[in-house]
C-alpha cells in the first residue's frame, strides 16, 4: 500500500511540475495551449503557432515542445498503471492548484 501510494503521489508531483513549467513557457510565447492546432504544431515544432515566438529563444521553444511530450508519456503511464478514473481525479485537483496560481483553469490540465 505505501509503494502504491508513492507512485500516485510521484505521479501528482511530476505532472504539476510539468504542467507549471508548461504554462510559464507557453504564456511567454503565446502559444494557446487549448486549442489543439497549436499543441499539434508545437510538437512537430512549427514554433509558429505561438503569438509571441520570438520572445522565446529556440531553445526555450525546443523546452516546451520536450516538455509536452514528456507529459503526454507521463499520462499515458499514469493511466495505464492506476486507470482512466483516478487520472481525471488527478487532473481535476492538477486544475485547482494551478487555477490557484494563476493559470486559467483548464488550459493546461485539458492538454491530451
């Protein structure tokens, strides 16, 4: 039960810390982060989708694009390894905190 809830619990912190990190590069350069056209162009890194690019540098923007794809295995582990249910739960409280700390809520958490 304890090694059990020490991986729920890494999985909280990692996907908070990511999704953190996410959301300052991603205010930086504007890239909005719900809509899927940019998350997709990111990820192929066609920086171009972000309003405000060049007040990134490139390897700020290479930063993001890892960092999103770090998530998405991260998730994809997460739900693989404790389920689809306690993953939204997760990602319901991934919300709040953020919300709390200035993001919008559901920008970040609603990244797939």
């Amino acid at each position: 039960m304890e090694f059990i809830m020490s991986e729920l619990e890494h999985y909280d912190r990692e996907i908070y810390e990511l999704d953190e990190r996410i959301g300052r590069l991603a205010l930086i350069c504007g890239a909005d982060l719900s809509r899927s056209s940019v998350l997709v162009g990111l990820v192929k890194g066609q920086f171009d989708v972000c309003t405000h690019q060049k007040d990134l540098s490139k390897p700020k923007l290479m930063e993001l694009r890892g960092l999103l794809m770090i998530k998405h295995k991260v998730e994809e582990e997460c739900i693989n390894d404790f389920g689809l249910e306690y993953f939204n739960r997760l990602l319901a409280d991934q919300d709040l905190r953020l919300s709390n700390r200035g993001f919008s809520p559901g920008t970040l958490t609603d990244i797939k």
